[in-house]
C-alpha cells in the first residue's frame, strides 16, 4: 500500500509534528486550536454526509489527527476513536461481518481477551484460541466463516513477537484479514502495513500520546476498511472528544524523541537485571536471550519500553520490593513518559485462570515495569536501593 504523502519531507520525526496541521489551522496559530464544538453550520441544501458534527469525526481536530496517523503508519486512511479498546471492538466487528469467526492468541491484551469472551458470542460471532508459535493450532482451528486473524506486535506480558512470514502468508492463503495491535512499539518502531497487514490498531493512551494523560486510539488502513470501520465507530459512538484530540495530537509530536528514548532505557535496564544475582528471569525481545530476539532484531527498530521480570525470592518480597521503589509509580498502562510498574498476575491479566495464566509464563512474581524516559542511572540506582 503507498502511503498517501506526496511531501519529500517523510521522516517520521518531522510528519509527527506537522502532518496534518493544516485540517484544523487557523488565525496564522503555530500550534493546533482546540474546535470544541458538537456541530457545525451547514447549506439548508447540503445532503447528510455534508452535515459536520463531532461524532461523525468530521470536525476539524479529527482530521488533522486522521490524516496524521495515516501518514505515521504509511495508510491510505485512519481514524481516530475514543480508546483502544473502541478500536479494537469496532475493527473486530467490521471485519467479522456477520456470524464471523476469529483467530486470537491466547497470550492476548486483557480487555481484547474481556471483549472477545463476554460479548462476541452475544454478538454472533466464534472465536477459537491458537498458540501463535504453533502453526497447527492455526490451521486447525480454521472454520468455512474464518475471516479475521489479529495478533499483537509484542504480546502482553509475556513479550512475544509473531513469526510475520508464516502469519501472513497463512491469512493470503486462507484470505483472512490481518489485524495487529501494535500499540507496544508505535509506528516508531514498526510499521505493520508496510510489510502487507491489512489493519493496525492502536492503543493511542500509551505510546502515542505518551503523557498518561489521555484515553484514546485508532485504526489504520486501506480507505475501504477505514470508511466502514469510521461509520461503524460513528454509530456504535466511541467517538474522540476535541479537546481529547488536541492533547493526543500534541503528544504524538514528540513520539520518535519519547520512543527512542523509551528503547535505549528498556534496553539498558533489562541488560543490567540479565546480570544481576537477585534476578531469577528478564523478558526484554531487545535481549540476545530472548526466544524471539531474531525476530525483533529483523522488524524493529527497537523493542520498546515493556521489560518483565522475576526477582528470587519469595512473592512477600517482590511486593516489598515493588513498595519500596521510589520512581516508578505502581499503576498499570504503559506507554508515558513516567515509569510505571505492577505484577500482570493481578492487573491486566486478572481475568484468566491460574492455570490459563501458568500455561503463558504469567507467574504471580512476575513484574512488568513500563519503564519511562527518566534517566537511567536514577532508574537503576532506585531498583538497587530497593532490592
Ligand atoms: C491498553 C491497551 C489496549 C486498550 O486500550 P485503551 O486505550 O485502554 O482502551 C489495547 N491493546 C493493548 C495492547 C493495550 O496495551
């Protein structure tokens, strides 16, 4: 798919801050006016698809922001909505159609996992759990209504990265519509549809607005699927307020300097825990001993700013530890510019089992420290201070 911007000047670092701009310009104004308005003047002789109104994500915050996030991922079209999860729903029912049937790894976003569980049978819909690192649960689960297969670019916690070769070559085969959430690494670090996914969806509340300040997300692809995954979002109402719109197109700007600097943290902390002795495990995929190592090395630019880990010792300790640490807030989300950190057990993976949660390396010790772009050294020296 060719990306829709004619400009020369396509770095990502400069299409952050100014692609887009001239949607909601205004008065000569440097940065972007806030339009907070629900509707707009029309010609009594306009037809309805003329008519402005805030929900229908016409109004001009939410075109700068579409086009923007259109041109970050190398899209013909995008949209933006009021969360992760609004994207994920809507992209998942527009592209089931009517009593579809989905693949999802079961090392799956928890909300994603909430969605699929509760509500999509109520909505028509199957859906069968495949293990993303054995073909044959895919090709298994395969049903005559299979139309879409959505993977996430890092999994959650676990820090998995799909094998892309065998993932789309298995959807052409089988002509299943590729999603991907790739809210873990940002369009800084991959940039799915360039290698043939159909649909990337975004968690825009972490790395793309970048501040823990904002919920929101989006869906990023071919303007067919755009235009009906946008009426869809119009209608079922997860709409962006304006002002919601300005502080994430704010945010995005800083994007390449957050998320450089997201990686380079990541990547020395989980270097410094691989060779500490009160470590019992570190996931990091930027880390040579990381399964999939190879394979973030061949489609990232980085690996992003997730690391997971096990301290030795007892789980009292681990909570002691977590307590004792003076930085990193213990909050779930992920994605800000302050570190963040938690044990998944009892947060975001809450919902599965104990035995669901052991078969995926969820152990109840198991950290996820969502590190943030604070120095370094203060990050190390307050994780020695608390161990
Ligand atoms: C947070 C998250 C979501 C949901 O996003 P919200 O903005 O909280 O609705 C979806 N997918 C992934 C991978 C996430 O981390």
């Amino acid at each position: 798919m060719k990306s829709p911007n004619k400009n020369p000047f396509n770095h990502i670092e400069t299409i952050a801050i100014h692609e887009g701009a001239e949607f909601a310009a205004a008065h000569g104004m440097v940065g972007t006016p806030i339009y907070q308005a629900s509707t707009y003047e029309n010609n009594p002789e306009d037809e309805f698809h003329k008519i402005r109104y805030t929900r229908l994500n016409n109004g001009p915050n939410h075109l700068a922001l579409n086009k923007k996030l259109a041109v970050l991922e190398g899209a013909e079209a995008a949209v933006v909505t009021a969360s992760g999860m609004a994207s994920v729903s809507v992209t998942l029912l527009a592209t089931l159609g009517k009593q579809g049937h989905v693949l999802l790894p079961t090392a799956l976003y928890g909300g994603t996992y909430g969605f699929a569980t509760e509500y999509l049978e109520q909505l028509g819909h199957t859906y069968a759990w495949i293990d993303m690192d054995d073909e044959k649960t895919w090709e298994k689960n395969l049903k005559p209504n299979t139309r879409v297969f959505l993977i996430e670019s890092v999994s959650n916690p676990t820090l998995l990265v799909p094998d892309y070769k065998k993932y789309l070559a298995f959807c052409k085969k089988h002509k299943l519509v590729s999603v991907i959430d790739n809210t873990f690494l940002s369009p800084y670090n991959f940039r799915p549809l360039e290698l043939g996914i159909d649909l990337v969806v975004h968690s825009c509340t972490k790395y793309m607005n970048g501040h823990s300040d904002v919920i929101a997300g989006s869906v990023a692809g071919s303007s067919i699927w755009i235009d009906k995954i946008k009426t869809m979002t119009n209608l079922f109402g997860g709409v962006l307020d304006p002002h919601a719109c300005f502080l994430l197109d704010r945010g995005i700007k800083t994007l390449a300097l957050r998320v450089r600097a997201h990686n380079q943290n990541a990547l020395a902390f989980a270097e410094h825990l691989s060779q500490h002795n009160d470590v019992e495990r570190v996931i990091y995929p930027g880390l040579k001993i990381h399964a999939h190592y190879e394979r973030a090395k061949k489609y990232y630019v980085g690996s992003g700013g997730v690391v997971c880990f096990e301290l030795k010792g007892s789980l009292k300790q681990t909570e002691k530890f977590l307590s004792s640490l003076k930085i990193p807030k213990i909050a779930p989300s992920l994605g800000g510019v302050e570190s963040l950190i938690g044990i998944p057990a009892n947060s975001c993976s809450g919902k599965l089992s104990q035995k669901e949660k052991l078969a995926l390396g969820i152990t109840p010790k198991l950290i996820r420290f969502a590190i943030g772009i604070e120095n370094i050294k203060d990050l190390i020296l307050d994780f020695e201070q608390a161990i």
